[in-house]
C-alpha cells in the first residue's frame, strides 16, 4: 500500500534531539524550517514526517546511505522535486517565515539556488554561464560586474579571467563545478543547495570547493548533500543522519560525529553500513 | 576433415566477396548516376543555362532560368510554411506533450512521411489549386512544406530530446521558466542538429516532382510574383525528357546535373554542421 511505513519504527526526533544542543541552537534564526514534510514519488513515499530547520549563515549536511532520501529532501527546498511527473509533497516548508509552495516557483528558485551532483555548465562561454542568470532575470546591475564578483567568490576568478570568452567546457571538472557555484551566486541566492557537489571531482578540487564552502557561509546559507562523511564533519555546522526516508538524528556535526545520540547514526558513521 | 575445412574457408570467401559487391554497387550506384549526367548534361551547362529563358524547338540555346529560379521560391515558400510548424510541434512533442500524446503525433508525422508525394499533390491540388481555380507557386509550396513537416518535426524532436536533463535542471534552478529554459538552453544547445535536420528536410523535397505537376504546373517564361504557375527543375527535367526532341534531352540531363549537384551540396553542408561536434557535450 501506498503510505506504508518501513518496519524499523522510530520516534520522529524534535528539531534537536539533545537538550544540549538545542541551548546552543536556541540563539540561531532559522532561514528555512522543514515542518512535517512527506514526500511520494507516484505511489511510493520516500520522506516520511522530515522536520528540521536550517540555520542562517550555517552549512547544514544531510548524510545517510543512498537512497535514504536526502538528495529528495535537497529538491524539494527549492521546489526541483516539481519537474519530475507523479511527485507529490505534503507539510510545509517555510522560507524567511513564508510558505514556498505559495510563492511564484521561478523567484522562489531564484532565492534558492542548487548546484548538482555533476557540473552541468551551458553550452556557452564562462562569461554567459555565470551571467545567465542576471540575465534571464533582468538585473539591473551590470552583467559583467554580477560575472566578476560571482567568480571571485566562487574562487575561480583568477583561473579564468583571461579567457572569459572561451567554451565552460574547456574547464576542469572542478573549474566546471566552481563555474556552476559562480553561475549560482550571481543571482544572489539567500540558500545554496548542493547536491553531492563533489562526488565527480578530484580530491584537489573537493579540497578547493570545501574551503570555498566555508568562506560563503558568510554570506549564503548552506545546505549540503554528501555521501561523504568526512567531508560533512569538515565542512558542516549541523547534520542530519536520514535512513529510509526518516530523519533519525539532526545535531551539531561535532556532537553526531562524537556522541551520536542515536545506535543507527553510531553503526553508520563508524561504518558499519552504508 | 580437411574438406569441411575446405569447404567452410570456401564459403567465407564467398560470402565476404558477395557481401563486398553488393556494397560497392550500393556506392557505385551514385557516382554511375554523377558519371551518367556528366556525360549526358555536362556538355549543355553553360552560362546561358542559368541565365536564358528556353528556346523553342529547333532554336539553339536556351536555358533554365525561369526553372531554377521557379525551384528556389517554391523551396522559399515550403521552408517558410514546413520549418515553423515541424519546428514548434517538436517542441511540444519532447518539451510538454504527455507519452500518449506524443507517440499519436509521432506516428501521425511517421505516417505522413510515408505519403507517396503524388497523394499530398493531389491533396494540395484540393486544397490550394481547386478554390482559386488556378495552378500558382504558392500553392507548389504548400505542397513542398507539407512533406517537409514530418521531416522536420521527427529529426528536431530527436535533438530536443538528446540534449541532457542537467541542463535543463540547472536552468530552471537558476530561476528560468520552462520557456526561457527551452529558448536560452534547449535550443541553442540542439541547434546545430536542428539546422541539419531543416537541411536534409530541405535536400529531400528539391527533388519532388509528382507534388508539383498538380499545384505549380509549368510555365515556359518568367512567373512574375506568387500567384502564377511556375517552372521547377523537376518538372522542366520531366516535361523536357519526356518530348521527342533531342536538344531537350539534353537540357534535361543538365538540368539532373544542377538539381543533384545541389542537392549533393546541401547534404555535404549538413553533414559538415553536424561533424563539427554535437554542441552538448555527453559525460
């Protein structure tokens, strides 16, 4: 049947799970709050009853094994999740306090952006990656100051200053995946989303696209999805540990990774499945 | 033992040589047919050819003009009618259109490209000749643009739809509604494809002849604008292979000389557009 749920029974955790934790996160505002969430695709459901917040100028990870639904999780904040036939999504998801399934589904992408799995640059040349954005939304800013400014935060503005009319796929991978930051930033997101960014590229250019990660958390809220959980403990501030489409823990990385408060997140972070 | 060894190596060596001719004659059989109109028409082709009207019989000289140029606005008129709606109706096929929907037009344009093109002659005849009660160009070029539809429509749907869905989502993520989307990613990242495909399209309806017999007739002058009857090559080859006179075979042969020769041109182009990469590139 449609909306069984998975043998291993759980008490959904609150939004923090330990009192601890939750005194520390107690003073953080929440950007985007995830409330009772339930996702199916067709007759199957693949997120069951997800609460979570996401905190302002923080990275927040989602780990878990694959096919737990994280990746799901990651679309639907930015509304990715309606492109795909049969995909239905219940409970609310608030963004700045505003349900983002009222809002125009193209300004609600606009203040959202997500960068995927593998980089998916245009056909075009770096300058027209990063500037289609702007573009297509008509900004009023220069375009050539929004491609500037989005590839210096992206890190790659050195890289490519010098040939900013060549094709985006005469780059690296990971020069390509930068360019598909840069093409995020310039339209001035409020979240990123990446979906397992780095899950293509080299370890130089994980490297360079964690530490790049951690400079925009300045000025961008971030949510990550990773398969790597060295990578969540380095570059993340909270995690969530997801399994079979339920959300089994959401602490503070440091705290999932040193004392999980859960026997699953403890069997899955020391590698005992997964 | 050694018979049956014989004998197998025997009809290996049989089958490779049966299998080499028949695709050399599948290969020779074009360049029989360039050799043939070189030989018959290449002596006829000249300046006057592109540039005269035809003589009457018995007269020495003459040309094609009024056909070729006749040819080249019926193609005009067809490409301006076909290319658009092929165009338009593959974008709904692979960008909105449901799996139903889609595989009933599909096998609709499958079907209509399988029309023997007398019968869609005879349609545009009803249709744009009968009414007005006059032959005309325009109504050749209906004819033409109908059988470029199918064409255009199945081979743009193909390019549509190879081009990756990455793209497509890293558009609509930035902000892009499925309609810029389709506009400022899809197509630019398929044009190349696309042009190919308008080419062969293009290439494919050059050569009709039984469309046109019914709708621009012929016409042994100049067609002043749209609504007269016209030349076409095809049809001048058709009419003036068919009469007793051979000064006029021989401007047929020539005018099958211009018509492959461009056709061949068109088809090289295209094949040239499309070698130069296909412009997404497939991880």
């Amino acid at each position: 049947m449609a909306t069984v749920r998975p043998a291993v029974s759980v008490n959904i955790p609150p939004i923090v799970t330990n009192t601890a934790a939750r005194d520390s996160t107690a003073a953080l505002a929440m950007r985007m709050t995830i409330s009772k969430v339930n996702f199916f695709y067709g007759s199957k459901q693949s997120l069951f009853d997800i609460n979570m917040g996401i905190a302002t100028n923080k990275v927040t990870a989602l780990i878990g094994p694959s096919g737990c639904g994280k990746s799901t999780l990651l679309r639907t904040l930015n509304r990715m999740h309606e492109t795909i036939n049969n995909a239905r999504l219940e409970g609310e998801i608030l963004l700045d306090g505003q349900d983002i399934l009222k809002q125009d589904v193209t300004s609600h992408r606009r203040r959202v952006g997500m960068v995927f799995q593998r980089p998916n640059p245009f056909p075009k040349s770096i300058f027209e990656n990063v500037g289609y954005g702007p573009k297509i939304n008509g900004s009023k800013r220069p375009i050539a100051d929004a491609v500037e400014s989005s590839l210096r935060r992206a890190a790659l503005w050195d890289e490519v200053k010098d040939h900013l009319h060549k094709s985006a796929y005469e780059l690296s991978g990971g020069q390509q995946q930068r360019l598909c930051i840069a093409r995020a930033l310039a339209v001035e997101p409020e979240v990123l989303l990446l979906d397992e960014p780095c899950s293509a590229l080299d370890p130089i250019s994980t490297a360079k696209i964690e530490e790049l990660l951690v400079q925009l958390k300045d000025s961008c809220t971030i949510v990550i999805v990773t398969h790597n959980m060295q990578q969540a403990a380095r570059v993340s501030d909270f995690c969530a540990f997801l399994l079979t489409g339920q959300l089994i823990e959401f602490n503070p990385t440091p705290q999932l990774f040193t004392t999980p408060g859960d026997p699953r997140t403890e069997a899955y972070i020391t590698g005992r499945f997964g | 033992m050694n018979a049956r060894l014989r004998w197998r190596k025997f009809v290996s060596g049989f089958m490779l040589t049966l299998t080499g001719v028949c695709a050399a004659i599948s290969v020779s059989a074009l360049f029989l047919i360039l050799g043939y109109l070189v030989v018959r028409g290449g002596t006829s082709i000249n300046w006057a050819f592109f540039t005269r009207l035809p003589v009457p019989v018995g007269e020495v000289g003459g040309g094609m003009a009024n056909a070729i140029v006749g040819s080249a606005k019926l193609l005009f008129l067809a490409t301006l009618f076909g290319v658009p709606i092929g165009f338009l109706g593959a974008i709904y096929l692979a960008e909105f259109s449901g799996s139903k929907m889609a595989f009933v037009v599909r096998y609709a344009a499958d079907l209509l490209n399988g029309v023997p093109s007398i019968v869609i002659g005879i349609f545009a005849y009803a249709l744009a000749v009968l009414p007005f009660k006059h032959f005309s160009t325009l109504a050749g070029g209906f004819a033409l643009g109908l059988m470029m539809i199918p064409i255009t429509l199945r081979s743009t749907e193909e390019f549509l739809r190879s081009v990756p869905v990455s793209l497509r989502e890293g558009a609509m993520a930035l902000g892009a509604s499925k309609w810029k989307t389709i506009a400022t990613v899809i197509v630019p990242a398929a044009y190349r494809g696309i042009l190919t495909a308008i080419l062969l399209a293009f290439a494919r309806v050059a050569g009709e002849t039984a469309p046109l017999t019914f709708t621009a007739l012929s016409n042994s002058f100049w067609s002043p604008g749209w609504t007269q009857p016209t030349a076409s090559l095809p049809v001048t080859i058709y009419n003036y292979a068919l009469s007793p006179y051979e000064d006029w075979h021989r401007q047929a042969w020539a005018g099958g000389l211009v018509l492959l020769g461009l056709i061949l041109v068109i088809n090289i182009v295209a094949r040239g557009i499309l070698a130069r990469g296909i412009s997404v590139s497939r991880s």
